[in-house]
C-alpha cells in the first residue's frame, strides 16, 4: 500500500529543517541541498515543494509569521490589563526556545531581503502586521481608560515598535547581558510608563 503523504506538513517539515540549517550554520549554507539533507529528503523531492532557494525561503519566513500570529489569536491573556498588554506583546520576544528560534530566523531573512525583492515584500507585509498588532495593544490600554490621554499614540506606536525590536535584537546578541527577566522587567516598566494610575 503507497504511503499517504501530508503536502502540508511536509512543507512545514521541510521550511523547520530550514530554520536549522540557517540558525546552526547561517542563511548562506541554507542550500536546496543542505536543507533536503537536513530534511531527510531526496534534492528532488523537496524540488517538488519548493522549485527555488527563494520560494523556500518565503514560505520558511511566512511560517514564522504565522505561528507568531497563531500564538497571539489563541492567547488566554490573564491578569489585570498592563500584565494582559505584556503578556500580547510578548509573544513577538524571544521567551522560550522556539520564540528564540523564530526572532534568529526573522533577522536573518531580514538582511536578505536588501536583495531579495520578494522577500522585501513579504518582509513589509509582516511589518506591518506587527506595527498593527502593537497597535491593538495600546488602543486596548485606551478602551480600558489606563492610556494615558497625554500619549501621542502614533508616536508611541512607533517607540514600542522601536522597542520591542530592540530588546528582541539585545537578547539575541547578548543573553547573558540582557536577560529574560530584563526583557520582561523593562517591558513592563515602558507600559507602565503610558498608563495612568
């Protein structure tokens, strides 16, 4: 009896044994070879999948997209709102391995995307997704009357963007300097300083 393959989650498959290879030995070794290797799969099975290194790349950089977004959509947030603002926001930080994970692949197809035009596009959309998702944040501050009616939201908006990039990158780069709980101290000391109390 043949086997019955999920395409799908082949293709999950195949865009995670892309993670690896990028995190363990950078986007330049992440060759249709290597990643079918890595996979447990033929150059021309995976071929099948994906017919260029950059349509690989797309779908490896939109699966972390979605997983963020998944996770957020499917939060049980709890706890008084300045602690349900960090718990959102922190599901685009790198809090555990595979949020860790996802930010190293994030920046790495970053860089490529100066010359890479498909990912540039890609690289915009996910931008703005997370710019809108920061913003659902703060206008759930605002709609529970803690924003402080001082706050120039777009400004502000684009601080915690600045923000949590930041200390996304800092965490990345340095783990023993910049921390987990640094991460989630100084989070939450920059909501506390936008909301009234």
């Amino acid at each position: 009896m043949p086997k019955i393959v999920d395409h799908d989650q082949r293709k999950v498959q195949i865009a995670e044994a892309t993670w690896k290879v990028i995190v363990e030995e950078g986007l330049e070794k992440a060759t249709v070879r290597k990643v079918a290797e890595k996979a447990g799969l033929s150059v021309g099975a995976l071929r099948h999948y994906f017919a260029t290194q950059s349509e690989l790349l797309q779908f490896s950089m939109e699966l972390v997209t979605d997983r963020v977004n998944e996770r957020v959509q499917s939060g049980s947030y709890q706890g008084d709102p300045v602690e349900i603002a960090a718990q959102a926001l922190g599901e685009v930080l790198p809090l555990d391995n595979e949020r860790k994970i996802e930010m190293e692949v994030w920046f790495v197809f970053t860089a490529r995307t100066l010359v890479d035009e498909k990912l540039r596009e890609l690289s915009e959309r996910t931008y703005e997704e997370m710019h809108d998702g920061m913003l659902n944040v703060l206008m759930f501050l605002k709609k529970v009357q803690l924003l402080n009616p001082d706050i120039d939201v777009e400004l502000e908006l684009n601080r915690l963007h600045a923000i949590i990039d930041g200390m996304a990158i800092h965490h990345l780069l340095y783990p023993d300097k910049f921390t987990y709980k640094n991460m989630i101290d100084t989070l939450k000391y920059h909501i506390e300083s936008i909301v009234k109390r």
